[in-house]
C-alpha cells in the first residue's frame, strides 16, 4: 500500500514538472523577437537563433514534430501557411498587454422631469421674480383679450382689460395652468444646464475616442502579419518550387527561404524526391541578372527564385520595407536563394537590408564581382559590420559548396561563423581550405537542428541571463559526430 501511494506521489510529481514544461514553453516565446537586434550589424547570437529557429521551421516536416501535426498534412500550402502562423505568432508580440478601454460616452440629458409639460416651443421666457410672474400673467391676460374680440387688432381699452385680469385672477383653474409652466419653466433651465454639462462631456468623450482609436491602431499593429509564398504554377513547380514566409512587424520585415525538399506536385516518386535537387540545386551554370546587380549568379537558384521575386518583392515594399528594418534568413538552398533575393532588393528595388543570414547556405552564390559588391555593402570588418552572415555547422557539406573558383565562375561573400559542435563557436572564422577546418564534408551535419542547438549552446555559455527570455531549442542529436544517413534525402 505505502509502496503504491509512493508510485503515485511519484508518478503526479512527474506529470506537475510536465504540465509545468508545457506552460513554460509558451511564456518564454511570448514576444521573444523584443530581443531581436533589428538594426544590429555585428556579432548577435540571439539575432541568429531566432532566425535559426524560423529558417527550420519552415521545413513542413519539422513544423509537424514542433506542432504534433501530420507532416502529409502540411504539405497543403495553406495548412503549413496557418500552421507557421499560429507557431510563431505569438513570438513577435505580447499577448498579455491589455487591450485598451474604450471610454465611456455620457449619458443624454434626461427629459422625463418635462414629460408633463407642454411643447418646448411654448414655454414662457425664464420665471425668476414676481417682476416676470406679473410680465406672464399680463401676456396670458392680453391673449385672452386677443381671442375674446371679434377684432383682434383693436387696441384693447384699459378698463377692460382690468376687469379681464380680475376676472382671469378670480379663475383658479387658469392660475393653476400658469403655476404649471411657470414650474415647467424652472425644470427647462435646468435641463438646459445638464445639456451644457453634456456636451462639455461630450467634447471629452471624443478626445479620450480618438486617443483609445490610436491605442487600438498601436495594439492591433503589433500582432505581425504572415504571408507565404510558393510558385502558383503547379506544372513549372515540379521542379522550380521554391518557399517563403514574410513576416511583418511594425518595425520589421523578415523573409525567411525553405531550403531542398520534396516537391509536392510532382508526378513520380523520383520527381518528388529529386525534382528541386536536379532543376534547382544542380544548375550551377553562371547566369548574368543585370538590373544593377553586378556579376553572375548561379541560374538554377535564379531561376528558381523568380517564380516568387516579382511578387515577394512587391509584398516586402508593400510591408513598409523601405522604412522598416529588413531581414533575410534561410537554410540549405533557402539560404542561397536569401543572398540572391538581398541583392536583387538591395540594387535592384532601392530596399535596404539590414542583416542576411544564412544557415547551411552555399557559400558562393555568385562570381567575384557579384561577391564584390555583396562585400562593399554588407561587410566592413574592420568597421564592425558584418551584415551579410553564413553560419556553418562543423563540416556541413552543403555550406561547402560550390567550390569557391576565384574571380572566373564562383566566389565567396559573407562572414564565415564556424559552429564547431555545442563547445566551440568561431565568429568572422576563415574561409575553409586545404589545411584549414580540413575535413571530409559530411551532410550529417547540414541538420538545421544542429544550427540551433548550437546557437543555443554559445548563447548558453556567453550570455547565460538571456536564455529564460528565449524559446526551448528544438530536439537534436546530442553530439556533433552522433551518426546518421550519409545523405540526408530531406535537407
């Protein structure tokens, strides 16, 4: 008996640290990109793993392990689209902010105290001495003249008239109705007084609504907006399928590229499976965009890249990109196709980027003069400012590639952080060489998992406070050589 109440202590004991674990998740995600360094352009670890984080998530697979949802299931554009929203939504706001209070209108003036008058438009002018009384009862007297006289334009003669007040004093049921409105009188004034205070308080009450109207613009603005993109022909995206999301704050603009996958629309297995890899990853023939980018890029990228560039583009500006802050992030291909898509913002639609970071992104995406003019603009080392980043995990084959040629077909831009397991973190690291991070490539380690959990790990170690303020990691291998698939088909 004692040993299954003690199983049970334990086993409640385990489901409270549960239960705990699932409301904590939610609270340290809560607005957690206010700790986003929008306009950073040097080493940000926080900046790289929230970015690390949405880059993955991008991945349907993944999003179906983080949400318990079926990764067939958001292959469908529009689920994985509401799926990513309500995943990180709550990531760029604070949900818990109260909502403004609309202030409360004033009241009418009431009238019930004049429902037993007469009509408004009859009441005698203001009763406030026996002087205005007499100046009333002299008018009631003379109209009564007025309808008694066959002639009423007839100066009424004196005599008569006394005798007429006399007649019309000795009537008591006309005294009462002059004491009557003579009392509606006294209530009209003061409801003339309560309508003044009415409309004193009505010229508040508009004042406290246009404020609460632009508390309510500032609240409902902060929620973000997503919006996904995907090429919309279904027989081009067999093999030309790329993915974005763009997320839009009131200060920032984050577009975040889905790497290789499989494409959904594809007509065979293998076209599934080795459509994007064979059309898209495979073309590495230099094609010249022109439009004020210089140089030549890889066409497959390109060419991928311009079935949403227009409209993507055109999204960002429409965002508020050329005033806010503007980030581009993505892993594997995503990240290739965000240098590509920087440069065409950057020189071909007058946006400015603020920050390009990649994760498991090829390392040359262009020649040398396309890296060139990357260099001039998002990279000054000795200034401080590496807004172009390309984070490599360890030996990650993918970040590898193409191999860097020199001036002719393919050269490198970007600063080079080396994640070197969960331990080691080299910011601004050489570019790879013969002897320098030798090694055999592995694809093992292309995991954008890895990516974050790594991150993670150097923000652990360096700025220790700053990890209760940002979301759990994702599950990963627990060692940087833990094997897995020599090739792994969902990169």
């Amino acid at each position: 008996m004692k040993t299954t109440s003690i199983k049970l202590m334990i086993l409640s004991a385990m489901l409270l640290l549960s239960f705990e674990n699932v409301i904590a998740q939610p609270a340290r995600e809560i607005n957690c990109f206010r700790n986003f360094g929008a306009s950073d352009q040097n080493q940000q670890n926080v900046n790289a793993y929230l970015l690390s984080y949405l880059s993955a998530m991008i991945y349907p697979e993944r999003l179906a392990r983080e949400t318990a949802q079926s990764a067939t299931s958001l292959q469908n554009d529009e689920r994985f689209a509401e799926a990513f929203e309500n995943k990180f939504k709550h990531w760029f706001y604070d949900t818990n902010a109260p909502r403004p209070t609309a202030p409360t209108a004033p009241r009418d003036p009431s009238t019930a105290s004049l429902d037993d008058c007469p009509s408004l438009k009859k009441y005698f002018p203001a009763v406030s001495s026996s002087t205005a009384v007499t100046g009333t009862v002299n008018k009631a007297i003379m109209d009564k003249v007025a309808l008694s006289s066959k002639s009423p334009g007839l100066k009424v003669n004196p005599v008569i008239a006394m005798k007429v007040q006399r007649a019309v004093i000795a009537d008591p049921a006309f005294m009462e109705k002059l004491k009557k409105e003579a009392a509606c009188e006294a209530k009209y004034q003061l409801y003339l007084e309560e309508v003044k205070k009415y409309e004193t308080a009505y010229d508040k009450y508009e004042r406290d609504y246009t404020g609460y109207q632009m508390a309510m613009q500032i609240f409902n603005d902060r929620i973000p907006e997503f919006e996904y993109f995907h090429n919309p022909n279904p027989s081009d995206r067999r093999f030309r399928d790329p993915e974005a999301m763009l997320i839009s704050t009131p200060t920032l603009v984050i577009v975040v590229f889905r790497g290789t996958d499989r494409s959904s629309t594809s007509w065979t297995s293998f076209g599934k499976d080795w459509g994007e890899w064979i059309v898209t990853d495979a073309v590495a023939i230099p094609h010249t965009p022109g439009n004020g980018i210089r140089g030549t890029v890889h066409s497959g990228f390109w060419n991928s890249l311009s079935a949403i560039r227009s409209r993507l583009t055109s999204s960002v500006i429409r965002h508020g990109g050329k005033t806010k802050k503007v980030w581009i992030t993505g892993h594997s291909l995503g990240g290739g196709q965000a240098a590509l898509f920087a440069s065409h913002l950057q020189f071909s639609s007058a946006v400015d980027v603020q920050g390009i970071y990649t994760f498991g992104g090829p390392s040359c995406v262009g020649n040398s003069d396309f890296a060139n003019q990357m260099k001039a603009k998002f990279t000054n080392a000795s200034a401080g400012i590496h807004r172009f980043q390309r984070f490599e995990y360890v030996r990650d084959a993918v970040a590898s590639l193409p191999i860097d040629l020199g001036s002719f077909i393919y050269a490198k831009a970007g600063t080079r952080n080396l994640i070197d397991g969960y331990d080691k973190y080299n910011f601004n690291r050489g570019e790879r060489s013969a002897t320098f991070d030798a090694g055999i490539p592995s694809f093992c380690h292309h995991h954008p998992e890895f990516y974050i959990n790594g991150i993670h790990a150097l923000i652990k170690r360096v700025n220790p406070g700053m990890i209760s303020n940002l979301p759990f990691p994702t599950d990963s291998p627990d060692d940087k050589w833990e094997a897995c698939s020599p090739i792994d088909w969902v990169l």
